[in-house]
C-alpha cells in the first residue's frame, strides 16, 4: 500500500512542479477613433504598405541609445494586426465619414513605426510615412510628400509605445488626410 500512496503523492507533486503557463501576449490596437474632423475632398482609394519587418503584429523597439540600426520586438505584448492594417483602418474609417470622393488614389508607404528609447526611461513613438497621390485611372502621381509624428511615451514599456505610436499614426493621419484633400 505504501508504494501506491508513494506514487499517488510523486504524481501529484509532479503536477505542481511544472512551470506555470505564460500569460498571454498583450494586445493592441489604436483604440477608438474619436469623430475627428474630415475634410471633403479626399480620394477615393487607398493603399497601405509597409516594408518586411514591419509586416507582422510585433511592437517594435530601438534603443537609440546603444545602437539605433538595431530593431527588437516585445516578446509579451504586440498589435492586433499589423501596423500598416491598423493605420489603413483609421484612414478607411475617416474617409468613410468623408464627404464626396475624388478619383485619386492615395498609397501610404510605412516607413518608420517604432517605438524609439533615447535613454533606459525615456521613449517615444516615431511614425513616418511617404504618401503618393495619384489619379485612380491613368497612375499618374500627381504629387508627393514626407510626413513624421513624434510622441513621447508616457512610460518606458510596451504599453507606453503603444499609446504614443497610436497617438502618433492618429496625428499624422488627420495632417495626411488635409494634405490628400487639397487640389492637386
């Protein structure tokens, strides 16, 4: 009997000795969108695209302060989808609110979204971005131009980036959109 209740009891203290399962990853997203103010005007079409490493859910991360050619990732925290879809569904949504559309297309290249560190407590969301407008029909670009937004993240952690760089994407946004809407 000794053995069984011996074995029992190794069984049992086996089960406690595992190591407890990981939490799950934080999500993001850029959280509600307030009814900003749209313009008229804008175009009727668009496209979002961002460069390889940034076609993933990973929270990205540099420290500047060491070596700011080198990207790393959250390991317990990243986005609900990836960066360039979660900015094409706050600029979809605006242009839905939109009054009437022209016959343009306007292409959004990501190419920078990241959440920078200047020093161990201090960081900041970065997002810059080239945007094309062209005429929907021929291709024709018809003009260019460079946006960036900078905000300083309120804490030196995943949740901080991903606020500022939320806070930031709605900010060059709204300037995107009134740029898009202007005569070409």
């Amino acid at each position: 009997m000794a053995p069984r209740w011996l074995a029992l009891a190794l069984v049992l203290s086996g089960c406690t000795l595992l190591p407890p399962q990981p939490a799950p990853p934080v999500v993001y997203d850029f959280g509600s969108t307030s009814p900003a103010t749209v313009p008229s005007g804008l175009p009727a079409a668009l496209q979002v695209q961002a460069p390889p490493w940034l076609d993933g859910a990973a929270l990205v991360y540099r420290l500047e302060y060491t070596d700011a050619a080198r990207l790393a990732s959250y390991r317990d925290s990243r986005w609900a989808a990836t960066p360039a879809a979660l900015l094409g569904e706050q600029l979809r949504q605006r242009l839905a609110r939109s009054g009437a559309q022209r016959p343009l297309l306007l292409r959004v290249d990501i190419e920078e979204f990241c959440q920078v560190f200047s020093a161990p407590t201090r960081s900041r969301g970065v997002v810059r971005l080239r945007a094309t407008l062209a005429d929907s029909a021929s291709g024709r670009v018809l003009r260019q131009q460079a946006f960036e937004q900078q905000v300083d993240a309120a804490t030196p952690d995943a949740a901080g980036g991903a606020h500022a760089l939320a806070r930031a994407a709605s900010e060059v946004a709204a300037r995107l959109l009134d740029w898009s809407a202007q005569p070409a």
